[in-house]
C-alpha cells in the first residue's frame, strides 16, 4: 500500500472515532442531570426517569440529613445539575448556604403537603406515608415532564407503574398490622408520625425528638416510665444517628433495640417499597 493511501485511511480512521465520540457524548449529555437530598427521592427519580436522567443524592445511605454537611465533592457535583429535589420543612439545612450560588432550580417535592406539615409541628419526613410518597414523587415527575417534555408520554407511565407499586404493596403490608395485639412502639427521633399515621402504629414517644439535641435526665426518665406502664419489650433505634443513649435505658428496663431505617441502605433497601416493607417487617416481628 502506498504511504498515499495509507495517510488517508488514518485520516478516515480518526474521523469515524471522532465521530462516534461526538454521538456519544451527544447522548451522555442529552440526560437530564437531577440531584436528590434523600435516597428515597432517587429511587423515585431514576423509577419515573429511567435511562433518561441521570441522578446524584447528596445525602449517602448511612448519613443522616439532620446532621449533614455538604462536601467539596457534592458541590462540584451540584455545579452540573439542572433540578434539585428536596424535601423541604427544615429537612435539609446543609442547603440554604449554597441555594444562592447555585443555577439548579430548586424543587421542594413536599409542597403540596404544607397543610399536613403544619398540622404535625412541622414534622418533615413526610415521605414515611406511602400516600404522601405518591404526592411527592407526582412533583418530581411534573418537573422532568416541563424540563423535558418530549418524553411526556415516557414520564407519565412510569409515574402511573410506580405509584401502583407503590400503593398495591403499602395495602397489603398494612393489612399485616391489623390484627397486633400491641400497637405501642417508642422510636428513636421523630421520623416516623406519619409512617404510624398510615400502618396504624402508635408511637408512645420518641428519645431524641430533636436529633440534634440529648434527651435531659428528666426525659430519659419518662421514657422508662413509659416502657414499664404500657409494657414495651422493644425500643427502635436508626442506623443513621448515634443510639448510645439507649444504653442506660437498657440496663434500667432490660427492654431489646432493634432498628428502623428513615431513609434505606441501598444495599439491602434498595427502593421504596424496600423501606416500607422493613420498616413494617421489624415492627410487626417486635410486636406479634
């Protein structure tokens, strides 16, 4: 072959990698890049968004929103977002100092349940009742139908499968619950209201209602108190907040600690209908 021909077919070479590195580039760039607070949110994002968007939660599994603070690493990320989804209520205060440097739009998933919020001091982990999970998650899939509306069509019935999942596995796990002899549960903080509110579970009291406080003397003494009138074998703690408090608890009431997840793992609760069912699962194997 002559160096003529050869120098071309190196020219033809290089043009056809060019080429199809543009297009995938093209095609990498053209997901919607979306960051979510809590990783219930991403499972509802890539659920609803599928190949389509491209997802980053801020809070990893193991981590509790209450006590995070935002890394290099994380606002490097959020510099190339489109949409942030959050929870809002005071859920994500590792937020407010950057918002205003950011160009992502902010999204709070929980607005249409403000009313709800209110009614419950403010309690932000709305999330825990799979009905409110469904209004959220509708949030999340109006704003990728208006980012990206030519796959309107492709949102929508991924919205629909995911709610019927969703809603046909919280009816059934709650039917579990019915027949409990005792219902009376003590949780760690005070993540799970509307998680009882809707599986019919009544919380006695929680140990750090605020998580970012200890309990005082006084209240780890009602909480005892609490354990021996209404006989509670089983106290919940959450892998994502330090349970150290409980050890005193323990040696005074010889109650067990079991855990609860607010949030999932990503490992062993890798989507929504994981973490209800866990959470339903330790309760009613504590209880029954």
């Amino acid at each position: 072959m002559s160096l003529r021909k050869v120098f071309i077919l190196i020219l033809v070479v290089l043009f056809l990698g060019t080429l199809f590195t543009g297009c995938r580039s093209k095609t990498e760039s053209s997901k919607l890049k979306v960051a979510v607070t809590i990783y219930p949110f991403y499972d509802a994002v890539k659920s609803i968004g599928g190949d389509l968007v491209d997802v980053f939660v801020i809070v990893l599994p193991g981590s509790s929103p209450h006590t995070y603070v935002l890394t290099p690493q994380d606002l490097q990320n959020l510099e190339n977002v489109s949409v942030i989804f959050e929870n809002n209520f005071g859920l994500e205060e590792f937020l407010k100092s950057v918002i205003s440097s950011l160009t992502a739009r902010v999204v709070n998933v929980s607005e249409p349940l403000k009313n709800v919020v209110e009614l419950h001091n403010g309690n932000p982990h709305l999330w825990l009742n799979p009905e409110y999970f469904v209004i959220q998650s509708e949030v999340i899939k109006n704003t990728l139908v208006e980012l990206d509306p030519i796959h309107k069509d492709v949102y929508e019935k991924n919205y629909e499968n995911y709610k019927k999942a969703i809603l046909n596995k919280a009816s059934e796990l709650r039917q579990k619950l019915v027949n409990l002899p005792n219902r009376n549960v003590i949780t760690f903080h005070d993540a799970f209201p509307y998680f009882a509110e809707y599986f019919g579970i009544n919380i006695l009291a929680s140990i750090e209602p605020d998580p970012n406080k200890l309990p005082t003397p006084k209240q780890i003494i009602e909480i005892e108190n609490l354990i021996k009138k209404y006989n509670v074998k089983v106290v919940f703690k959450e892998p994502q907040l330090s349970s150290d408090i409980y050890k005193s608890i323990v040696e005074d009431t010889h109650v067990k600690v079991l855990s609860l997840d607010p949030i999932g793992d990503g490992v062993k609760i890798k989507t929504y209908t994981d973490l209800i069912e866990y959470n339903v699962n330790t309760i009613y194997d504590a209880l029954k």
